[in-house]
C-alpha cells in the first residue's frame, strides 16, 4: 500500500464522518467479551457531555474515561431514517470499483454505497420486513448491519458524537442507551449488557454487487441532507502502518499486524478468527475450520479503497473477501481455485465470489454467509484480543 501522510486538514474532518456532520441465515455475533453492569454517578470518569441527555448513566459495564468526544455532539452525524431506494440501472453515479454495503434477507437485496455512509453512519431500514440497522465507521472501517427488534420492540438508531477506542458510538432513540459499534453491544444506560443481533454484510464493488443483484436496489443520495457525497473526507487515512485517530491508549494496538491493514474478521463459537486481505490477495480461496465449523474464505480483486484518494471511488484497488459455510446437505466441502474459478474438490462444482454455484452438480446451491466484517485491524483487535491470525 502506498505511503502517503495523513495531512491536518484532513485530521479535522475526521471528526465530520466518523463523528461529525458536514433469507440470508444469520450466525453467531462477533461480540467482544461480556462484563457485569455497574452503578455509579454520571461523572464516574465519564468525560463527554451529559447535557441533553436522558441516558441513565449509573449504568455501564465499560469504563466512561475511555469514551471521548470526537467533535459534533448528539446527530451531529444525520443517521437516515427514510431511506429511499433506486434501480441499479438508474445509479449512474457509481462506478464499478466504488464500494458498497450488500445486505440481503430473502430475495431483497440492497446495496449502501460507502459514499454515503461515510458522511451519515446509521441507515435505519426495513429489508423484506426485517427491521435493520446499516452501520459504518470510517476511523475502524466496520461496515455492520443489526437486526433492531428487540425484545420485541423496535429501535432507532443515532450518533452520539462520541467514540470508545476509535469507534463509532451509537445511540438508541427509545432509551437513549449508548451503544458499541464495533461489538453491537449496550454499554451505557438503561439496557446495558444487552446484545443486537448481527445480520450477514459484503462490503464489496458496485460491479460485484449489479453482476450479482441485477434486480437489487441501491440506497439513493436523496437523503434529506447536504452532503458532498463526491469528496471523501478521509484522503490517505488508510495507510496501513499510520496510527489510528482518536484510539486514546496507544498500548491497544495489537502489533501483530499493521494498525491499518484491513482483515476480514469472524468469530464462530468461542474463537475469533481475522485473515489479513495482503495474504487473501495472494491465497483467494482459503479453507478453515473456526469454533470447530468449516468455513472458506473468498477474495476478490475490484473495490476500491473508500479512505485512500480524494473520492470514495479513487482509492487504491484492496480487493473484497466474504467467509461462508463450507457445509452443504450434511456434507462438507474442500474448495480450491481452477483457472480463475472456485470449484469444490467433492462435486467439481463451479462457484462465484457470492457463494453460489454456477455449474456442475451443486449448479443452484448456495453456500451460508456468515456475519463477517471487513475492519482495520486495530479495530478488530482491540475489541477481541485472543484473535487468531492466520498463519499459512
């Protein structure tokens, strides 16, 4: 990756995007450890803002001095609340390499351009009835979508305008409880403790997402608010040995990869697993075993970096990886790559980037995504510290 320095006009608006304005099945959440809720008084080492707040701060299970402000207060950072939607056909502003978000439940698939989430964070929606929550913080690169029911009740999301180790903190409109990105996790207030559940994303190139939705649809730039959705405002925050902005203790950076070099992260069971997407460029077909599941990594060449040039489509090329079950009816299969394609060892079988197979006996099948990120790797790390690091 290029080296190129991260300059101060472009340190100031890392507090515009990250904390500023201006039938897929599901798995296991990649949830950081659990810790028992705490009572105390709001200004227990708390060093944000109480003020216009209904958040019950006597209760946190994370300590408050490392929750800081990252410039704009509560909503600074617009969340879309009535997203609207267009054909593909009809998106002309994107091009191929630019990244997306891809969520799908059942046959509706949507893709959430990175152009827009870098300037809003938080896209409240409804997917084939499912309520969602699609969720982006530039400064960890995690690109996650929750599902937002409740307990049976339905929550809205917002920004905080606060972070905890670098990462976007969120807020839920019906508590005003706080929330980890990163973990999907409540951390302050009144539902503490309690855990949203992860639902499957891709982050990969609009080219990826239109060959494989043709009749997707893709969240429009009609969202009620005056962004330049054109600029990044992030240009060379991507390089992969700089430090992380705004992470408080240096400490937690976990030196067994670069701070900035981009993983693809899951955790199955009990174990944490990230896969180093230098390593994936070179190995795009990867089997594993992770909590005792079998599972095959796919990388992919085309998306582009969002945080590198000065547009979200003008970073440098970083390529896309997804993880999916490697069991199909009971039987487990062993993939490899032939003449550019994936094909399983078992069957023969042809199989694409999304998982699905294109020819042979398995032609129709299609493989389980599990819920995986694409972050930095600090970002990964700091939140699930016993990650394993794959070693070829």
């Amino acid at each position: 990756m290029r080296r190129l320095p991260v300059l101060l006009p472009a340190l100031a608006l890392l507090t515009v995007a990250c904390t500023g304005p201006a039938g897929t099945p599901r798995t296991s959440a990649p949830s950081a450890p659990a810790a028992s809720p705490t009572s105390g008084a709001p200004d227990d080492g708390l060093r944000v803002t109480t003020a216009g707040w209904s958040t019950d701060f006597t209760r946190y299970d994370v300590p408050l001095d490392e929750i800081i402000g990252g410039g704009p207060g509560k909503d600074g950072i617009p969340a879309i609340d009535e997203p609207k939607f267009l054909p593909v056909d009809r998106a002309d502003w994107l091009v191929e390499r630019e990244p997306v978000i891809a969520v799908g439940i059942g046959d509706d698939w949507r893709a959430y351009p990175i152009q827009i989430l870098i300037w809003h964070e938080i896209v409240n929606d409804v997917v084939a009835d499912t309520p969602v929550t699609i969720t982006f913080c530039p400064l960890c690169h995690t690109a996650i979508a929750f599902d937002r029911t409740l307990d049976g009740r339905v929550l809205d999301f917002g920004t905080t305008g606060n972070l905890r180790h670098s990462d976007l903190v969120m807020y839920d409109r019906q508590t005003e409880s706080w929330w980890q990105q990163a973990t999907g996790r409540a951390i302050v207030g009144e539902l503490t403790g309690t855990q949203l559940e992860f639902l499957p994303v891709q982050l990969i190139s609009w080219g990826q997402f239109v060959e494989a939705h043709p009749d997707g649809a893709v969240l429009s730039r009609d969202t009620g608010h005056p962004r330049d959705y054109d600029r990044n405002p992030y240009p060379g925050y991507d390089v992969a040995d700089s430090d992380p902005f705004l992470l408080g203790d240096k400490s937690l950076i976990d030196g067994r990869l670069s701070p900035k070099v981009r993983i693809l992260g899951l955790v199955v069971g009990d174990e944490a697993a990230a896969y180093p997407f230098p390593f994936l460029a070179e190995h795009p077909v990867l089997n594993d075993e992770v909590g005792g599941e079998p599972i095959v990594v796919v990388w992919a060449d085309g998306a582009a970096s969002g945080l590198g040039g000065p547009t979200v489509a003008g970073g440098e090329i970083v390529g896309a990886a997804n993880a999916f079950s490697r069991e199909v009816d009971g039987r487990t299969l062993t993939f490899e790559t032939d003449a550019g394609l994936m094909r399983d060892v078992e069957t023969g079988s042809a199989w694409t980037f999304e998982g699905r197979a294109t020819a042979g006996e398995l032609e129709g099948t299609q493989l389980q995504l599990l819920v995986a990120d694409s972050p930095f790797w600090f970002a990964w790390a700091v939140f699930r510290p016993d990650t394993r690091v794959w070693q070829p």
